[in-house]
C-alpha cells in the first residue's frame, strides 16, 4: 500500500524545510493528524530510516534542475522513497524518484 506524504509542496515551504523541519509521513495504513505525521518524521531521521529532506532536494537539483513544486514520502513494498516534482526551465514537470535511505535515484521520468 502507498502511502502519500506531502502534496504540493511550495517552492517557499520547501525553503522553509531546508532550514531545519522534517519531513511528514503516514504510518502503518492509520489515520494520522498533521502533528503526528511530523513526529513520526522526525524519529524516522532519527533512526536513519531516511534523508533529511535538504539532502533530497539537494540530489534533485543535481539531476534535474529546476523549481521544486510537489515533494511526496512515501512507502513502497516495504522501502521509503521520495517523489519530488519539478518544473524545469523550459516547463517541462519531471519526476524524481528517491531511495528515502540513501538518496540514490531510482527513476527521473516526465510527469
């Protein structure tokens, strides 16, 4: 089951999250508030299970360059991974598919 993470998320917020916030996630298929999807973040980064979201981004923009506009965590077949949408200069939409773990790619396709 997919459990979708962040949705739509803001060049400005992105910013905001570079500054230090953790990403949010679902848990186990259970209805989460906002708060709860955030702490649960928080000790997934602790635990290593995944990447802070500006190192993410930061493999993103060395792939495809460009204005993030949708960053999704989500788990996959038992693996976190990161989705994140970017508009490119020539305004194209591309997707981004992350290891949430270690940060490697594992797809960049049109979206």
């Amino acid at each position: 089951m997919t459990h979708s993470i962040f949705r739509r998320l803001a060049p400005l917020a992105a910013l905001g999250l570079l500054c230090g916030a953790s990403p949010a996630f679902a848990g186990s298929g259970a209805v989460r508030s906002d708060d709860d999807d955030h702490v649960a973040a928080r000790e997934a980064l602790q635990r290593g299970e995944i990447l802070p979201l500006a190192r993410i981004l930061a493999i993103v923009a060395g792939h495809v360059p460009g204005d993030v506009i949708d960053v999704e965590l989500e788990r996959k077949h038992g693996r976190w991974r990161y989705e994140v949408k970017v508009l490119t200069s020539t305004g194209r939409v591309r997707e981004v598919k992350l290891n949430a773990r270690d940060g490697a790619v594992l797809e960049i396709e049109d979206d």
